[in-house]
C-alpha cells in the first residue's frame, strides 16, 4: 500500500462535508488533493501532507505529529508532514485540513 486508505477515506469524507471541490491525484508515490487546481493537503504513506501560510509554519510545527516536510531530503516552506498520531482524532484532521484550505487561495498554482 503506497498510501494509508483510511487516512484518504477519512479526508474525502471531510472535504464534501465542507462542500469543497476536490479531485484526488495520486502522485509523489501517494495521493494529493487538488483544490482550485492546486494542493492542498495529501498523503504520502501514513502522513499527512499539508500545505499552509509558511507565515505560521513555525507555530504549527510544535502540534503533536508535525514535522518538516522532507519529502527532497530538504525542508519546503509552507509543507508540513503530520504523522499518524497527530490526525488520530478526526477533530485534529478537521484543523489540519482547514489550515490547508484557508492558504489554498493565496497559494500560487504549480506550473505545468
């Protein structure tokens, strides 16, 4: 399993209850979601990857289960990987997801 299915499930569940349009992707070896064309949060093994203001990145960071984002062997501004205790209650996955979504309109698109 190249990402955790449950994690995934949990997330979708979350983004239609919000009533956001998404589309999943799966890429990075893992599966991301798009919204506005851009990513917003995904998931890469069992972590949670989300993408945020890199203004309070540093604050977020010391959240139960944050870390760099380290995916290129080097720290990216504006990512964190959450692993799985720091999502284990759905209220904790609700604020990561929204942290995502309230930088997802300020966040510049990826070229293609």
């Amino acid at each position: 399993m190249a990402y955790d299915i449950h994690l995934a499930d949990r997330i979708h569940r979350i983004l239609k209850d919000k009533k956001i349009a998404f589309e999943e992707k799966k890429m990075m070896g893992g599966l991301c979601y798009m919204v506005n064309e851009k990513m917003c949060v995904g998931i890469i093994k069992e972590n949670l990857m989300v993408r945020l203001d890199p203004e309070i990145q540093s604050t977020v960071m010391k959240k139960p289960g944050a870390r760099e984002m380290d995916f290129t062997k080097r720290p990216m501004k504006g990512f964190v990987f959450v692993e799985p205790m720091g999502v284990d209650m759905e209220s904790d996955l609700e604020e990561w997801i929204q942290l995502a979504l309230d930088f997802n309109p300020q966040a510049k698109k990826s070229k293609k």
